[in-house]
C-alpha cells in the first residue's frame, strides 16, 4: 500500500471518529505511520485531503459489485430496478457501523464544502441511473418532477435501514441488517414498481 493510500484510509477513520474540524493532520499522520509534510504533497492540504477522503469512502461504501445499469438489460427495466435497488441496499447495510458509514453520517449532519463535490462527481452519476431506471421501468409515463420524486422515495427507503439503523434495532424485533438485504430490496422494489400505475394521478381523484 502506498503512502498516499496509508493517509487516505487513517484520515477516515480520523474524520469518522472526530469530524473534519476536530480531526487533526497530526493525528491522521501519526496513524498512517507518515510524515506531516507528505499531506502537503499528495493532497495540497487538509481540505483537500478530506474531500478526496469523502470519494475515497464513497467508492469503498459497498462489496465491489458494479452498479446496474439499464444498458445491461435494456429490454428488462423492471428486472433491472430490482438489480439497482439490491445493489444499493447491500451498499448501504454493508457500509453500517464501519468507518466510511460514520464518515458519511457525520458529512450528512454536518455538510461541508466537500460534499459539493461529492454531490457532482460521485453521487449524481448514481442517481441519474436511478432516473433512466424508473423511466423506463414506468414506460416513460412520470413528467421530470415526478420522476425525481420517485427517485428521491426510492433512495429514502433505502435509506431509513442504514441510517435508522440504530432505532430500527431498539424496536420491537425483527430489526434488519445485512443478512436481510435481499428481503428489504424485494420490499421496495414491488411498492415502487405498485406506485408507477398511481403516481402520477392526483391523490385527490
């Protein structure tokens, strides 16, 4: 492993632990075994370290699959949605509790400028396949703002098992983690595919 790689991962879990203000050069130094000034050189400074460390986590949040794509089954959307929404489930459940799930928490509670640039090169990407997803999945019936809409309650339910994840295990069980991801994605993706047909009436007819 390089130096570079050494600083990124110890910066993580420094964030993680103390948040971009509290967390020090010296300590993440310090963990990764490295010189102070080797921040300097790789990542210009401590800005730019964090937001590198945000990418840096994002790319690390799953289990290396890819993310489907309608491009792979084009003719299947529906089949395809699933696949998506699977992905992103064991995305997020497998990420819980472990360094880049308490850094991206702490990023969620706390926005800093990086999160613009995670927002734009990382995250947006994923969410726009989201988007070609469920219009084709609903044949192309949901208008930019409903579509949107959709994306966002999509996300949002899966979200809730991750960061809700400390109440939902204080509930009356069965609470849900990782092993259960197949069953939660299932779980959201009949409710969506169901909301296609009715989204886009108005809830008052």
């Amino acid at each position: 492993m390089s130096t570079k790689e050494d600083i990124l991962n110890a910066a993580m879990a420094v964030f993680a632990e103390h948040g971009f203000h509290a967390g020090t050069v010296r300590d993440i130094c310090d963990q990764a075994g490295a010189n102070v000034a080797a921040v300097n050189y790789h990542f210009h400074d401590k800005t730019s370290l964090y937001a590198e460390v945000l990418q840096h986590a994002y790319r690390n949040a799953g289990i290396g699959e890819p993310m489907p794509l309608l491009a792979d089954e084009p003719d299947h959307p529906a089949k395809q949605l699933g696949a998506w929404i699977a992905w992103y489930v064991r995305r997020l459940l497998h990420s819980g509790g472990t360094d880049v799930g308490r850094l991206m928490a702490r990023e969620m509670a706390e926005p800093t400028e990086a999160l613009d640039y995670l927002a734009k090169g990382a995250v947006q990407p994923v969410f726009m396949e989201l988007g070609r997803l469920v219009d084709a999945a609903c044949g192309g019936s949901l208008d930019e703002r409903a579509l949107k809409l959709q994306c966002v309650a999509i996300v949002g339910q899966c979200l809730v098992f991750h960061t809700g994840r400390a109440m939902l295990e204080r509930l009356d069980p069965p609470h849900f983690g990782y092993e259960d991801a197949d069953e939660i994605a299932s779980h959201i993706t009949k409710w969506a595919l169901r909301s296609f047909d009715t989204s886009n009436v108005d809830a008052e007819t």
